[in-house]
C-alpha cells in the first residue's frame, strides 16, 4: 500500500550517477606563434603553462621552432605542452590567429590569410602608411595590445611593461655604478655609516612608481620629480611613506641632479617625450653618475641622451655614464613573456567562449579600444588623422 502511494518508483530512489555539466566552447581557436625577427627581440607572447591551457581547451597551438629559445623556452618546452612545432614559417602566418609581439614586417603581412585575425604591438610612432595599406589589402583584422584596456580603464599591457622597465633601472643603475670602467664605485645600499646613494626620477607614472619602489628597497635616498600634483600625491599614496616630490623646476631639478648618484628619466609625451635635463645640467652632475633614460623610446628626456643597444648599451659624456637602450623589458625576456602572456591568455579564452572575435568586440569595450582594423577597415581615429587614411566608427560596422 505504502509503494503505490510513493512519489517515486523503485527505480528512481536508487543511487544515480552525478551528470556533470561539460562547457561546450562555441569557437576552436587555431593560433599561430611566428619567431620575433626585430633586433634583439627575445620575448614571446604565450609561455608553455599558456599553450597548456589552451590545448586543454580545445584549441590549437601552432608554434615556430626556435620562437621561444630568447626567452629561455624550449621547442621541447611547447611540445609537451601540447603545441605543434614547426620550421615553416609561412604555415605559422597562415594560422586563422596570429599573435605576435612586435608588429609585423611588410614581408610577414604578405604570409598572412585574408580575414586573418592579428594580435600584436602596434608602435603606431614607428609605422608608415604601407603598413596598414598592406593589412587593408589582406582584409586583417588587427588588434594592438598596448592599447587593450582593462574594467578600470588602465592599459594592462603598458603597465605591465612599465612596471618591468622602472623595477629593471634601478637593477641596471645598480650595476653600472660599481661595474662600469667611469663608475664611482658605489653601492645600492643602506650600509651603516655610509651615506646611501641619491636617486633622482623624473616622471611619477607607472615607471617612477616601479623605480623608487625599488630605489627604497636597496637603502637609496630618493627625489620625485613630476609636473602633475596627482600624480606626486598618487606616487606618495601607493608607496605608504612621505618622499620628496617637487614639480619640475630648472632651481630645484639643478640642485638634486648636482648631488645624485643616479638620474632615471620616465617623462612621455604625446609625441615625443620633453627634454627636462640640458646639456648645461648634466656637465656640474658627478663624475661618474649614472643616466637611464626609460623614455629613449619616445626621443629621451635628457639633452645628451642617444639611442643604444642591449649589445652596446652605455656611453660616456661628461664623465657621465648614460644608458639610452629603448626595449628594456626585453634585456628579462623571461619575465616579460609571462607578464605578456598573462595578458593574452585570458582574452584569448574570451574570444572563444564568446564564440569570435566578433562578438567579444561587440561586449566588451576594453577589448574594442585595442582595434584598429576589421576586416581590411581601418577603426582608429588617431592613425587614420595621423596617416591621413580613411577610418570608420566600429559601432557602426558590428551591431
């Protein structure tokens, strides 16, 4: 009497397997990873644990051999990761995604598929108009990473990189200051009795932060120079402890530099950085003073500032040691591939689950704002003004 009143049959009240949901990815990505041939480009834009992740997502990894060796990872390395390997470099361009971390060459352009997607530097200062004529002859879709944003609006890549390049001066600093033939000898470091070295920074940016950070951990005195205010008090904040910050002026700036052992300069610019130390200021520094001139890479901020090269990185003027090299993040090809890499990958899985490319841009502005070609049209207002070349509004070409 009491079964046929049960709710449930016989079969039903016995134990059942647990059926779980299985993520069914609406889009296989295909992507292919070409070897950096930019002079003394040594990073890589995915690592091993990345291709993991992604092959044990479904996708697909097709890597050039010999791609990851300046950043000390193996052919080997990839395989077992789950990446094919291969010498040919055209079968790597001609992947449906190609990452890369310099822009491409005109003669890499040529290798890509029509309607390829390109994720990449864009280094819009050192482009010309044949660059993106070529991308629109192909129908690319190209995306620059360092111009992708995050939920807060901040450039991750950028800072990223910047926190490698202010971290890495001081380290470079450092060095030169007890190594180099013109050296005074000196050593970073809060040794009893001895007075610490004097840094000086121009620029309270992401590179300032990163460069005092490290300053105050190896015992040096520090000055921050910078003309924003928010930025001085923002620098102060994050870094939990009063410093000396001052805007920049010529009576102020004069006095420190005579005194410091060290000068790193992060000043950008829009076009071009601004030259805040003349000639005249760095002949009364010290005798074996140390320059680091992060902004090399936007014309230098120092008067006597030059470009170098990781192979010649320093010269002497003014018995003044500069050091002008503009890719410094990748002197540690290492660390600057996991911090790149750490950037892709999520995007990546992203542009999968929301089943292409297409429907990501559509979702998330971040992501939009690091676009500046789809399907052959040119979407970025700067470069189209900047190379006189016809742009169109991205709201208007994906609805």
């Amino acid at each position: 009497m009491s079964e046929a009143l049960s709710p449930f049959t016989k079969q039903q009240l016995l134990p059942q397997e647990e059926t779980l949901e299985i993520l069914k990815h609406k889009r296989q990505l295909y992507i292919g990873v070409p070897k950096e041939t930019t002079y003394q480009e040594n990073r890589i834009c995915l690592t091993p644990d990345a291709v993991s992740a992604l092959v044990s997502n479904g996708h697909k990894v097709l890597i050039e051999s010999g791609a990851g060796k300046g950043a000390r990872f193996s052919d080997k390395d990839y395989s077992e990761a789950g990446a094919e390997i291969t010498k040919d470099t055209a079968k790597v361009f001609s992947c449906p995604m190609v990452l890369k971390v310099e822009p491409p060459s005109l003669e890499q352009i040529k290798l890509l598929n029509p309607q390829a997607l390109l994720i990449s530097a864009l280094q819009l200062k050192t482009q010309d108009k044949k660059y993106f004529e070529a991308l629109a002859s192909k129908r690319i879709t190209a995306l620059a990473f360092e111009f992708i944003k995050d939920e807060d609006g901040t450039y991750p890549a950028v800072r990223s990189l910047s926190e490698i390049a202010g971290t890495a001066s001081v380290l470079i600093a450092a060095e030169l200051l007890s190594n180099s033939p013109n050296s005074s000898g000196l050593m970073f470091g809060n040794i009893s009795g001895v007075p610490p070295v004097e840094v000086v920074i121009l620029g309270a940016g992401t590179v300032g932060e990163y460069a005092a950070r490290s300053a105050i951990g190896l015992g040096a005195g520090i000055k921050v120079f910078d003309n924003s205010i928010t930025k001085l008090r923002r620098i102060q904040s994050n870094l939990g402890r009063p410093l000396f910050t001052s805007t920049i002026q010529p009576k102020n700036l004069t006095k420190a530099l005579r005194r410091c052992d060290v000068v790193i300069g992060a000043v950008r610019g829009i076009d071009r950085a601004p030259v805040v130390v003349s000639d005249h200021m760095i002949q009364h520094m010290k005798k074996g003073a140390v320059i680091i001139d992060v902004s090399i890479d936007m014309g230098g901020c120092f008067e006597t500032s030059e470009v170098t090269s990781h192979k010649q990185p320093t010269y002497t003027k003014h018995g003044v040691i500069h050091y002008c090299v503009p890719n410094i993040p990748a002197r540690y090809s290492r660390t600057a591939s996991i911090s790149i890499s750490n950037i892709f990958m999520p995007y990546l899985m992203k542009i999968a689950e929301d089943g292409g490319i297409e429907n990501s841009l559509r979702f998330d502005k971040g992501l939009k704002n690091g676009l500046y070609f789809y399907h052959g049209i040119l979407t970025n207002k700067s470069v189209g003004e900047w190379f006189d070349l016809k742009h169109s509004d991205i709201n208007l070409l994906i609805f």
